[in-house]
C-alpha cells in the first residue's frame, strides 16, 4: 500500500537525504493525495445514489464528462488570455501581479518542424504550450469559474436543482480533474439555466465533447423527459452501472456483473505469468505486491457481494496451488489459514475480508473527524437528529450498513479530547476507556448530553 512505501522512503531519506530519495518521496506523496482526493470524489457521488433511487420520482440526474479520454494538459493550449487577466482581476490580484503574468503567457513564439526542419516562426494568440510549468493554473482557473457558476445557480429562485435529503447541503456539481457530473432536475427552466452556464464556459477557450457526454436518468422516468434531455442538451442518455474515477455508479441492488471487470483484470495478469516458472515464495510475492493490491481502491469505495469476495479468494488461492514447472500443485492447507501472520503458522498474505473491514473503518474514521463535503452529507442524511452510535442502517445504503458494522469497534479507538466541551458526555471516548454508552447501565441511554455541562471554571461540577 502507498502508506506503507511512502514509510519506507522517508526512512531511506533519513538514511541518506539525497536529492534522489526526497524526489522519490515527494512523488510518492503526491501520487497518495491523488488516490485520496479520488476516493472522496466517488464517495461524494455515491453517497446520492441511494436517495436517487428511493427519493422523489420527478428527481434527475444529469451526467457529462468534458473532454473525455483527453491528457489534461491538451485542454490548457485554448484559454483565452483576454478570460485569464479578467478572472485575476476579480480574484482580487494585484494590477503588477497581472501585468508579470500577462507578459508571461502572451510572449509566446512557435515554429513548425517538417522532416526535421523547422519553417515559420508565429505568435500564439491563447493558452500556453503543452509542457509548461504554469499551463495547469489556466486549467484550474477555468474548472474555478465554472464551479463558482454553478454554484451561484444553487442561489437562483428559478433553478431547481437534484432534490436531496432534507438538510443535505445543495450539490449539483462534482468535478475531478476533466471529470464532471452535473446534477439538476429535469424541468426545462433549470436545464437551459445549466445549459448557459457551460456555453460561458466553452467562451472562454474550453471545450465540451457533447457526442462523449451522457445524461442518466431513473428507469421510472417518463420517456418525454428523456427526450426533452437530449433536445435541449445535444447530449445522448446512457444506462445504469456507468464507471466514473475507476468505480461503477449504480443504484438498487447490488450485483456480481459490476465487478466482472476487475476480476478479469486480475485473470489477465495471472495469464501473463502463465508460462513463467514460480515458487512458492514467488507466487506470494506476486499476490501480496501486485494481485491484491489491484481491487484495493475498489475495495475502498465498494462494498462488493459475499460472492465477489468469495470468486477473488478462490483467484488467489487457485494461482498459489497451480502448476509451475514440473510442479503438480498441492492444496495442503485452507486459504484462510495462509492469510494468518507468520507468527501465527500463516505466510502472512492479506485476508480481502480483514482489507475491507480496515477500509470501512477508515471510512467511519473519516466520516467522524473530517468535514468534508461527504462526511457533511452523510450526517445531515443519517444523523441529524441522533448520534452516530444510535444511527440505524435499516433501509440504508450499502455504504451506510457497511461503516455501522464497525463503528463499535472504531469508536473505542478513538479519543476526543476535551477542549471547549462540545464532545457528547455518553456517547464519544473522552475518558480513554471507551464511551460511556457502552457501560452496561447505560445501554438504553439515547439522551444527547456535552461535557461542558459539567465543567465549570473551578473544573468538574460535582
């Protein structure tokens, strides 16, 4: 896991602080900030979908992806100048700040290469060439004026935005990177009003790929809806599971056929040792280092069927006992077994059920001490009104009964220190012994109580 290599090169760095090492650090670092930004995007999209499915049939969703399977950094070469001086001014920068940055990105000359020679010499009148080190600020500066106006839509009487949960914060718009889902409803007004702000935005230089686009709507919508969609939008409608940051997008129930494509993943690179002699000790190499780190990341955003779980289980197992050389292949011991510490008579592999409990209790971890656009609304949905230990799951999402299958053991790990008592008196570990809900004269105990009520300045109020 990245946490664990990022540990390993900060001690070679303190071994020796070569420039080498803390470069190979730094990347480490920067590659696990973007894996963690990525799995709060798709918690933030994922955490609507059981609301789209049981909430109020009129709601929408809307989906689109800008400029679809194309490198970020061929999206920086078409913002207009003219757009970027006119931004920073808003922004509140200094007039001397813009002029420097004006005389930057506007001195830029471009010759032609034909059979290795090169022919012209002409100005570029936008954007920046692909390369430079300050070409991604024009694509964050664009992505910034977009989400501020769709946000601003959030406060338009006319504009009916995604119906949420009472007291959820209002979203219609989640963005990674080129990766954009909008989320509106289907009346004709809010639809154009969403509709104007990307023609704004494709003034300044950027571009939408409408044939690459899709919207997505419940299978109870009426088909004239549908047809209003694509009327207004230009944009196709697409079909339920559809895979955003690496993950499938679903509502209802779970299925198997959700995660056929990862496993077949996984199949194909166990192919491509087909015909490679193995040992033992090889092959747990290979399983621990490569084949259960891939379902990793899905792992930390799904919670996947018994029986998914089960067919990656029989994967591993069947590749460790397979054939290698002149090797039959032996089946002397019970998986579960092998994936026990090596002090325990395993061989210390991963069991994917004790990975996934230690994912959702990171989850529950995040959802308690974060503010985060998904922990937000996930509280707002589950917990308004009760503490998160008396939250019930019945009804819930598949994420939602997932995390209270651990909460228990994760709220005893966690310690709340007293500052200016805003902690619950009965249900948060601020006493390093555990919560005091779980006493057993306490159990039937729901009422909400803060620890400042029983200070006073002396100290405890006795």
């Amino acid at each position: 896991m990245l946490e664990d290599e990022i540990g390993v090169k900060e001690i070679q760095l303190e071994i020796n602080p070569s420039p080498k090492n803390r470069e190979k650090l730094s990347s480490k670092e920067a590659e696990l900030k973007k894996y963690r930004y990525m799995e709060e995007e798709f918690w933030r999209q994922k955490s609507g979908m059981k609301w789209f499915k049981d909430g109020d049939r009129n709601t929408r969703f809307f989906h689109y992806n800008r400029v679809v399977k194309l490198d970020m950094a061929k999206a920086y070469d078409r913002v207009s100048w003219v757009f970027l001086t006119k931004v920073l001014r808003r922004f509140g920068i200094s007039e001397l700040i813009i002029d420097m940055v004006w005389r930057l990105v506007s001195n830029n000359w471009y010759s032609i290469l034909m059979n290795g020679q090169p022919y012209g010499f002409f100005k570029s009148t936008r954007g920046m060439k692909q390369g430079d080190p300050l070409s991604p600020t024009l694509f964050i500066i664009a992505a910034e004026v977009l989400a501020r106006g769709l946000n601003k839509l959030n406060k338009d009487k006319d504009f009916k935005g995604f119906d949420m949960p009472k007291w959820s914060p209002p979203i219609n718009h989640l963005s990674y990177a080129d990766d954009t889902i909008l989320f509106c409803s289907g009346e004709k007004v809010s639809i154009r009003k969403m509709m104007g702000i990307l023609q704004e935005y494709e003034k300044i230089g950027q571009l939408i790929i409408l044939s690459k686009s899709f919207f997505y709507l419940h299978d109870n919508t009426p088909p004239i809806v549908a047809i209003r969609l694509r009327r207004i939008t230009g944009i196709r409608q697409g079909n339920f599971p559809f895979t955003n940051l690496g993950c499938p997008v679903f509502y209802g129930r779970k299925k198997n056929v959700y995660y056929e494509e990862m496993m077949r993943k996984i199949q194909r690179r166990i192919m491509s040792w087909q015909n490679k002699w193995l040992s033992y000790g090889g092959k747990v190499a290979l399983i621990t280092s490569v084949l259960q780190s891939m379902p990793l990341y899905l792992l930390s955003a799904m919670n996947p069927t018994k029986k998914v779980m089960s067919q990656l289980k029989q994967i591993f197992a069947g590749f460790f006992r397979s054939k290698s050389g002149d090797d039959k292949g032996k089946h002397c011991i019970a998986w579960d077994e092998l994936c026990y510490p090596k002090v325990e008579g395993g061989i210390g592999m991963r069991s994917l059920n004790d990975v996934s409990k230690a994912l959702y209790s990171k989850l529950w971890w995040n959802f308690r001490t974060s503010t985060s656009l998904w922990s937000t609304y996930m509280w707002n949905k589950y917990c308004k009104k009760q503490h998160p230990l008396l939250a019930e799951s019945k009804g819930a999402s598949h994420v939602w009964k997932k995390m209270v299958e651990v909460r228990e053991e994760v709220e005893h790990n966690i310690w709340w220190q007293i500052g200016s008592g805003e902690v619950s008196f009965w249900f948060d570990n601020w006493t390093k012994q555990g919560a005091l809900y779980f006493t057993e004269n306490q159990r039937g105990r729901e009422e909400e109580i803060e620890v400042k009520r029983f200070i006073t300045n002396e100290g405890w109020d006795g």
